[in-house]
C-alpha cells in the first residue's frame, strides 16, 4: 500500500512548526498554548486514536474489534477547542461508530457498545456538559409519580443498544446508564413530568339521588369518552360514600366544576313520596332478590313505625305521613327476570343498592375428580384327586375329593356316568306262549353330556384326568387340577362437572339396575309378586363449591364409585367406594380425598391325614391354592375458578379439541365392513360457535356468487 506524506503546519506561541504524519487520510491539527484543532478525513480509527492519545496525553487501550473503519471529523477553521473538548469530538465519533471509551484509573479503553455496559462508568455526575457523549450511570429519584409508569414512558429514548433504564420500587427512583447527552435530556423531562397532581379531593352530600347511582351514571359517562377520545391521562375519580349518601370527587378545578354541575343537576327530589321502578336483573334470579328485598322493606317498615311513634309522642309528626312512607311492594317478573319496585325514594335507594350489590357475575368453578385404581391379583391351584374301585366296580370303592381348587372327581365322574348311560337286562319271551326264552342287554341312552358339561363348564387352567379300568380286577381314576394366573388392572375415572360459585352440581355416569326389596305369594304359593328398586350404579359426583378470600375454594364432596361385582342365590352383589368430605384447595391446585392400599393372601389347603404329610409323595394326596390380591385406590380432586369468559374459552376449547381429535383418529382408521361410509366429526371450535346466515345474507352472497361467474364467463 503506498502511503501518502502529508503536511500540516501547527502554530505554537506565535512560532511555527512544520509536522509530517503518515496517514490514509488528511489530518490536520494545529495548537497553541492551551487550545487545539482536529480535522480528520476518511482516516483509520487506529490512528485517529493515536493522534488524539497524544493530543489529550490519555493511554488507550484498543480492543481488537476496534478496526477497519473510516473516520471523518471536521471541525471549524477559526475555532480553538481545548483538550477536554477535543476528546469529547473524539467520543462522540466512536459513539457514531457503535464504540466507547471508558475512562478509569487514568486509562482509556476503546471497546464495543455491547461490551461497554459492563464496564465502569461515572455514577451521579453534578456537571453533565464536561462528559459529552461519554456514558455515565445517574440515579434519579422520583417524588411524585410512579417510577415504574414513567420507566414505561422513557423507554424509547434510552440508547437501545447500550442504554438501560431500571426502577427501584422500594425508594421510587430510577437508574439511568446512557451517555451524558442522552442522561441530560432525559433528566429534563422527567423534571417537567415530576410535578405534584393539582387535582383535590371534594365530599359532596347528596339529599335526593342514591350516591352509588349517581357514581353508576358518571363513569358509564367517563368510560364513553374514553373510547371516543382514546385519552386517560387525569381522568376524575369518584367514590360513593353510601353511610353518607356522599360522593367522594378527585379531580382537577376544570373537572370538579363540570362534575359538580351535573351531579347537581341529578340530585334533584321525584314529584311524588312514591315512585314505581322496574329493575332488569342480569344474573341474579328475581325470585331470589325479591325475597331478599321483602326482608329489608320490613326492616325499614319497622324502623319508620317506631321514628313515626317517637314523634308523634313529641308532636313533631301524624301517623298518617308515616304509615304513607312505610308503603313498598316488590313483585318479580319470572318471564323477563325482573323486579317491579314500588317504595318511598329513601327505601327505593335501599333497594337499588341491595340489587347492584346481588346482580353481580358470578365465578364458575370447574372440578375434575381424578379416580385411579391399581389392582395385581396372583393366584396358584394345584390339586390331585383320586377314584378307585376294586373287582370292575362291584365292590365298594373310595375316592380322594377336594372343592378348593375347582370341581371335585365325585362331581367329573358322576357327568361322566350320566353321559355314558346305564346297561340293563332285559328278559325275551315267546310271543305266541309268553315263556322266557333268553335275555337281552340293552344300553340306555345317557344325557348327552349335559351334566359332565356343567361341571366342567366353570373349570379354569388345567384339568387332566388318567383313568384304569379292569371289568374283573382293580380300577383306579385320578384328576390333576393345575392353575397359575395373574391379572392386572389399571383404572382411571375422570368425571368433571362446573358449576356456579355456592351452588351444588350433580354428575352422574352408569346405569340403573334391579334389586328385587321383597316378593309376595299368593294362594298355594302361586302368583308371586316381587317388590324391585332401581340402583344406580356407577360414578356420582356431588358437590358445592365455594370461593373464598385469595381464590381458595371450599369443596363439600361427595364422591362414589360402585360396580357390580357379581350374583348370589338370593340377589347382585355390587362394590361401593365412597368418600364425603369437605376441604379446602387453592385455584389450579390438587388434593387428595381419600385412598385404599389393601394387600390380601389367602390360602387354603385340603389333603389326606398321614398320606398328604408325607414329603413330597404326599403332593399326590394334598390340594392346594394361594391367591394374592394387592389394590391400590385414590381419589383426586382439581379445582379450577373461572374467572371470566376467556378461561371459561379456554377451557371448553381444550375438551373440545380432545374429542374432536379422537373422532379424527377413529375416522382416519374407517369403519369396519363399511368402508364407503365416514365418520362424522365436530366441526372446529370456531365454527361451532358461528350461527348460520340469515336468509338475506344467504340470497346477497348467491347474488354476488352469480355476479362473479357472470364476470368470469365474459372474461
């Protein structure tokens, strides 16, 4: 790279000095006693850096990064600039550069903005002008106003790449890291921005109007203006005082002039002592706030009667003005959900402030019970019986029968005796003489197996007979019964119900089944007659629900899981697992009712006396079977309080889309045996929530179809 020599002549003390730099550029400097001149074009910052290290006499430290740049300063021909200023116009071209100095310890380090914020930097500096654009950290205390709402303010000015701004709640102050320039101005703004609210606190009595009607009436005024102006900056403030029937007013003097007018202007007396009102109510029931309301208007009854009766005895007042005030009726309108209000006016703002204060919206509560059941049922049957007979049968016999492990060898042998059948001899005659001329043996036939078939029929593993049979010597016939199974449940219930706050809601899921309670005969045991009740059996859900302070929610549960566990001689027999309960779960938690850890063996053992203690020959005279049954039972209960419309859509949405994806899934895999037909699914949450057009949007939109294929077809 060929360089260029450049020459500059500097003016010192009246004397001159002729200086020659090697630079890229053109730099041109000139001093005197205490003043200096920079001009830079196009020049390397590195040596832009060097000249003005030896200029002010700084050490600079350059980071790496710092390189490749070209900077052009240009300053006035006639001016004179001391060092400090200098090296400010050198600050201020590494800032437009996205570069730094940090000054510590008589150092100077040029580094990137990124890493600058890291580095020291001046904190509460007095004379802002003497740092330029240097940064510096300024902490700023705030006295009136919030400091977090004016960070929020001041944000956009802050320096965004290494700028910050931080507030301290606990002392209402703001921290402030920026160059000093930027921390200048926006220390101005916040001096102007800082003042005290101007705007006072006025009670103003009212004698006619309800003071929360009144409050009512302004701020469905205030929140009107607000969406037409789209402007809340010292918005007035009201409270109503009902103790008082007073109206607490903050605003500034131009408000508090126009509010108190019209309040003025609607505290005005009705033209009779009574006055009929009609009430819309928007989600309490009118039945139910009328028999709220009838409690109070006998109060107040009462209340009148004995004012009336103390003043009638000093003579301030008749009987009759009182029994005139003391007249009120409320009559609910069921169709339309409203009160008919007829009451003096003071009793009727009784009457307005019991309705605002029930006529609200109400939370929902949704409760999952989550019911899990964990069963592992091991069992082992292992049984040797034996039959014998000795001569074929025509002596007596003996047989080696156990029931532990299932159906006995008494009971094999006697279904298989009824299916085989017996022999018979049957004694031949002459027909014409009627004499015996021989005998016959003859078969009958058995019972198809019928009875071998019901003792078997409920025989579970292994059933192995091995017989011997001699007509004339010793027969024998033994039965092995041979069982290991092993069964494994996993049960899970989700039943889910919601329901209004303090009102009790019923989830039901299973079925109805008979159970016969009594039976009747009549004459000679004949027309009987059976007293049946209907059962449910399945899961049931009861509960009230209550919201408490910080959104805790009271629970009265009442939780039961039933099934039918089989039958007997006389009726079904079914399985109940119920929990009542009340307790206490923040919103979104998770609590446990109740559970059942039972770990059962039974075993059970038949065998010959002598013969089955014998080892391991005795096996062959012993029945045995071990069952081990181990369950596990919770119940969980999950609250959730729905707050307003957007997690009650929250929450319907997720069920929604759950079963929406299952009916995909089972549409996606078809139906069997049919696969031209399709499975219908839930439209999408969205649309089912979109009514159908009405017949004039319906012939509008044909009419543009028309009108555009119309177009399309001239086209």
């Amino acid at each position: 790279m060929i360089q260029t020599l450049k020459k500059f002549r500097m003016k010192r003390l009246g004397s001159s000095l002729t200086m020659t730099v090697c630079a890229a550029g053109l730099l041109l400097s000139s001093f005197s006693a205490n003043a200096e001149r920079l001009n830079v074009r196009d020049a390397d910052i590195r040596e832009v850096v060097e000249t003005v290290a030896k200029i002010t006499g700084k050490t600079m430290i350059v980071d790496p990064r710092v390189k490749g740049l070209k900077v052009t300063i240009i300053t006035a021909g006639n001016v004179d600039y001391t060092k400090d200023q200098i090296y400010n116009i050198f600050v201020s071209a590494l800032q437009v550069h996205k570069f730094q100095a940090i000054e510590a310890n008589g150092v100077v380090k040029i580094v990137p903005d990124q890493q600058a914020r890291s580095e020291y930097s001046p904190v509460n500096v007095s004379n802002l002008d003497e740092y330029g654009d240097r940064y510096i950290t300024q902490v700023i205390p705030v006295q009136n106003v919030d400091a977090q709402q004016i960070m929020n303010v001041l944000r956009p000015l802050v320096s965004p790449t290494s700028g910050h701004l931080f507030a301290v709640q606990g002392t209402n102050t703001l921290i402030l890291h920026d160059s000093a320039s930027n921390v200048r101005r926006i220390s101005e703004i916040i001096d102007r921005t800082d003042k005290a609210n101007d705007e006072e606190i006025e009670v103003i009595p009212l004698e006619h109007a309800s003071a929360s009607e009144i409050v009512r009436i302004l701020e469905s005024l205030s929140r009107s203006g607000r969406q037409q102006q789209g402007n809340e900056v010292q918005e007035p403030r009201y409270v109503a005082d009902e103790r008082t029937n007073s109206i607490l007013l903050s605003a500034n003097d131009r408000q508090r002039v126009r509010l108190r007018a019209l309040i003025g202007s609607l505290d005005r007396p009705l033209n009779s002592m009574g006055n009929t009102k009609t009430v819309f109510l928007k989600y309490a029931k009118a039945e139910q706030v009328a028999e709220v309301l009838s409690g109070i208007g006998e109060i107040k009854q009462k209340e009148e009667a004995a004012a009336s009766g103390r003043a009638g005895a000093g003579g301030a007042a008749t009987g009759g003005v009182a029994a005139q005030r003391s007249l009120y009726s409320i009559q609910p309108h069921e169709e339309t959900n409203a009160l008919v209000l007829t009451a003096p006016p003071d009793i009727m703002r009784e009457f307005d402030s019991v309705i605002r204060a029930l006529d609200i919206r109400r939370k929902q509560v949704h409760v999952e019970a989550i019911i899990v059941e964990i069963s592992d049922n091991k069992a082992k049957e292992l049984g040797i019986q034996w039959l014998f007979a000795p001569d074929g049968g025509s002596a007596p016999g003996g047989v080696v029968n156990f029931t532990n492990t299932g159906p006995g060898i008494g009971n094999v042998a006697a279904g298989a005796i009824a299916a085989r059948g017996t022999e018979e001899e049957v004694f031949t005659r002459d027909p014409e003489t009627g004499a015996i001329t021989g005998t016959e043996t003859r078969r009958t036939a058995g019972d198809q197996g019928v009875a071998l078939a019901e003792v078997l029929g409920g025989m579970q593993g292994l059933g192995l007979g091995v017989a011997r049979i001699r007509p004339d010597g010793f027969s024998w016939g033994a039965f092995i019964r041979a069982l290991e199974g092993v069964t494994d449940s996993n049960t899970l219930s989700r039943p889910s119900v919601t329901t209004l706050d303090n009102v009790e809601a019923i989830f039901k899921s299973g079925q109805e089944i008979p159970i016969i309670t009594g039976s009747t005969l009549g004459d000679n045991n004949s027309n009987p007659f059976q007293n049946v009740e209907r059962k449910d059996v399945g899961v049931m859900l009861k509960l009230t629900p209550q919201i408490n302070e910080g959104n805790y929610v009271r629970l009265d549960i009442e939780q039961e899981v039933s099934s039918i566990a089989g039958s007997t001689n006389v009726d079904v027999v079914t399985n109940k697992r119920e929990v009542k309960t009340s307790v206490l779960v923040p919103d979104g938690g998770m609590v446990v009712l109740g559970g059942l850890i039972d770990d059962d063996i039974q075993q059970s053992s038949q065998k010959v006396p002598i013969l089955g203690d014998i080892p391991v020959l005795g096996h062959a005279f012993k029945s045995q079977r071990t069952q081990k049954i181990k369950r596990n039972l919770m119940v969980f209960i999950h609250p959730t309080v729905l707050k307003d419309d957007e997690e009650l859509r929250e929450l319907s949405s997720a069920k929604y889309s759950y079963i929406r994806a299952q009916q995909i899934e089972q549409a996606n895999r078809g139906i069997s045996l049919m696969p031209e037909e399709e499975s219908e699914v839930l439209p999408t949450y969205d649309e089912a929530l979109v009514l159908p057009p009405t017949y004039e949007e319906y012939m509008q939109e044909d009419t543009l179809q028309q009108e555009d294929t119309g177009e399309a077809k001239e086209d």
